[in-house]
C-alpha cells in the first residue's frame, strides 16, 4: 500500500501565487487512484514492511497523511519552514508556551486574545513559573518596549490588529528591537484575524505564527483547529514543538483537516470579500448620523491607515490591481470592523435584536455575518476599568462581516442601528 501521496516536490516558498498554492500545495492526486481529491485518511496505525521500515506513517498521533497534507499547505501559504496541526487555536497556545521551558518571561500585547492571556496568566505561571509582562506595543516607546525585554524573555506575542479595538502593531519594528536585545527573543503573531490572505508575518520577520483556523482559514464556523508555522532558519523550533504536538498529542482529526483543505481552497476568494465588504460597510458607518465612531485599519481615516497598508500581502496588491482599486476609499483589511452605536448598552442590545443577517453571536472568520457586543460577550472576563481603559465600552459592536451580498449587509445594519436607537429611546 503506497501512502497518500503529498506534494513534497512542490517547495513551501514558491514563485506560485497565492491563490494557486492554495489549491495545489498539499493537493496532488492520489498517486494509487488517480482521484483528483486526496482520500480522507482515517486509520490509526499503518502497516511496516519490515519493523521499522514504513512510509513515514506510523501512528495517526505522531504523523497522519490527511493533516500533513494540511500542514504543508498551511507551511506554503504563510511561507514557513514547516507547519504543525494542533485541536483548536488554544492547544497551539499551549504548545507554543510549553517549548518555553520553565521560569520563562513573555513580552505580550496587553490586549492579546482573552483565552491567550488566561493560558499566559493561568495556566504558564502555575505550571512552568512562566511570568508575563503586558504592555501597550503600540504607542510604547522603542526604548520601553527593548527595557520591557528580560534576560529570561524567549518570546514577544503580538496580535496585530488586536481584538476588538484594531490597534495594531509593526511587526517588523518589533522583530528589529527583538534582535537587537541581547536575550534575542522570538517573535510570534498570532495571524487569525487577517488570516495568511492579507498578511504574512514571517515575511515580515516573525519566527512563528499562530493561527486559530477556527477563524478564517477553515472559514465555514465548522472547524476548531490551530497551528503553528515557523520560519526557515528555526528548524530547531520547529523540531521541539512538532515533538510537543505528539508527545501532548493535542492534534486535530483528519476529518477536520480534511475540512479544513476544502475551506483553503477558497480561502484568497473569500478573504478579498470579507475585506471589501468589511470596507464598504466602515466608510457607510462612517458617516451614519447615528454613530458615534468606527474602527477599521483599512479606512483612510485610521490612525494607523499606512501601517495596514505596509502589512498587506503582495496577493492583496495583485488582486486590487486586478480589479483598478481606487486607495482613494481605502484598503481591504481583514473583515473585522468595530463601531460605537450612538447611545449605550442599551442600543447596542436592540442593535443585535434588530439585525436580520448578523447573528448574534461570538467568533469570526465564518462565511456568514456575526455580531457581538465584547462589554458583555467575549470581553466580560476584563475588569470594567481595564475594559474601559481599552476602549471596550457597553456600546461598542463588533462585526465579522461575512460574504454575503454587501448591499443587503449595509441595508441591514442600516435599518438595526435606526430600529436600535428609535427602540432605546422609547
Ligand atoms: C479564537 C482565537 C484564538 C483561540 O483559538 P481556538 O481555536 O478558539 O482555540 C486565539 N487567538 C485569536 C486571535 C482568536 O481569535
């Protein structure tokens, strides 16, 4: 029995674009069969010729042809060295935080995703003596940031735009001040919310990358799954937390990597429409008499407007030339846009009840629209004065905008924020 056959001939960093890596890197046809779709494998073991002598597969936990042939796609589309599979976004965390060691510091974000800080917080501290430092990376001083650094820091976690404010963070200012320390701390970002179609770290200097492909990688909110890639020059790395995957054995199932492949291939596709939507829909509520403010990275008017533009990936360029984008209007930026309905929780409420087409709900990154009020929803868990202090007030809405018509999704939102405010005030 010869094993699915994965394009290894095909190499990770290829003059292939995007969009066609995302179909064939990890796609080839079944080399048995023919079958122009790779055979979802599920067994668990794997026959040896002789003991020891086998095809690179062994037991599903440590190798399994379906999530290799995921991890070579993901390795190609962030332009790793190589990539690992993990069960959910939260299992790279902890991976990524394992291969630390014990008695480590971390340099974070200091509004780094929830689940992110309560593993830093919880979970590293009580079990590996891990200390964290949590610091504004974006209006912080070069010189307070490489202060911050510890001659115990081994790694630098930045979200980039942060969740659900979209601040957002130079990657390639922080991989300069990392080497100039003499501790030499990683860098890692964690890429879900733009996803590797509008922006690849390890291009811009990142060692490793953290997806959560619950997000917008599988894209159709039916898949929790996360990885990690690592950039070329840090096989070591590599190698120590391939050796976590298997050795803690938190790994995704092939059924879900399967998915997963199927999600990527139309991945470039979606991502474009995520952002151009997510545009239109910023510049309409930007000048909504109903709305206080709207935050999205890819507005002219955003503070960091040109620091978004520096990170988009060379795809995005080619797809906007593609179609004679005006910059004019702004860039695509992800589909993430935050806005503060005039008013307060209570608007924010009716605004949730009034929508037809943004369900109320947590998450992101799935082809359908979600909205959610973080006050109240993903960040309850921050004390209010830190909530407050972030700029998370009881009005302020996030959307994952989906890829739905854009016209229907801006009539909706339209008519929710005036129902909204007319219900609020009655
Ligand atoms: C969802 C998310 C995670 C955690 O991923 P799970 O797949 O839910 O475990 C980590 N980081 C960010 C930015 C996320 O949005």
């Amino acid at each position: 029995m010869s094993p699915i056959k994965v394009d290894d001939s095909m190499p990770t960093i290829s003059p292939l674009q995007f969009s066609t890596r995302a179909i064939h890197v990890g796609n080839s046809p079944s080399a048995e069969t023919g079958a122009v779709i790779p055979p979802l494998s599920l067994s668990t073991t794997f026959e040896q010729e002789s003991v020891g002598v086998h095809k690179g597969f062994e037991y599903s936990r440590s190798q399994n042809p379906t999530r290799l042939q995921l991890e070579t796609s993901l390795a190609s589309l962030e332009g790793g060295a190589g990539a690992l599979a993990f069960a959910s976004g939260s299992a790279a965390t902890a991976a990524a935080v394992m291969s630390l060691g014990v008695n480590a510091h971390i340099l974070s974000v200091n509004d780094v995703y929830g689940g992110t800080a309560r593993y830093l917080t919880r979970v590293g501290q009580a079990t590996q003596g891990l200390k964290t430092t949590f610091i504004d990376l974006e209006t912080s001083s070069d010189e307070d940031i490489y202060n911050s650094i510890q001659e115990n820091t081994k790694l630098i976690w930045i979200e980039s735009p942060t969740n659900p404010t979209l601040r957002l963070i130079s990657v390639p200012k922080l991989v300069k001040i990392a080497a100039s320390h003499p501790s030499k701390p990683l860098v890692l970002v964690d890429n879900t919310f733009l996803s590797p179609y509008f922006s690849n770290p390890i291009a811009q200097g990142a060692d490793i990358v953290l997806h959560s492909i619950s997000k917008y990688i599988n894209g159709h909110s039916d898949v929790i799954m996360g990885a990690l890639i690592v950039r070329k020059g840090r096989e070591e790395t590599l190698e120590g937390l391939r050796f976590l995957q298997n050795a803690s054995g938190a790994i995704p199932s092939p059924f879900d990597c399967y998915l997963t492949l199927r999600g990527i291939k139309t991945l470039a596709l979606r991502a474009l429409q995520h952002g151009l939507s997510a545009l239109r829909i910023a510049n309409f509520l930007s000048t909504h008499p109903l709305v206080e403010s709207v935050t999205y990275p890819g507005l002219v008017s955003h503070p960091s407007h040109d620091l978004a533009k520096s990170a988009l990936a060379p795809q995005v360029w080619r797809d906007l030339k593609k179609i004679g984008w005006n910059e004019a209007v702004g860039v695509p930026f992800g589909g993430m846009v935050s806005f503060k309905i005039r008013g307060g929780g209570e608007e924010a409420d009716q605004f949730l009840q009034a929508s037809h087409l943004f369900c109320l709900a947590e998450s992101l990154g799935g082809v359908e629209s979600l909205a959610e009020v973080p006050d109240k929803m993903t960040h309850a868990g921050i004390p209010e004065e830190a909530r407050l202090a972030l700029g998370i007030t009881p009005n302020l809405i996030r959307l994952s905008v989906g890829v739905e018509d854009t016209e229907d999704l801006v009539a909706d939102i339209d008519q929710a924020i005036r129902r909204a405010v007319s219900v609020a005030s009655a």
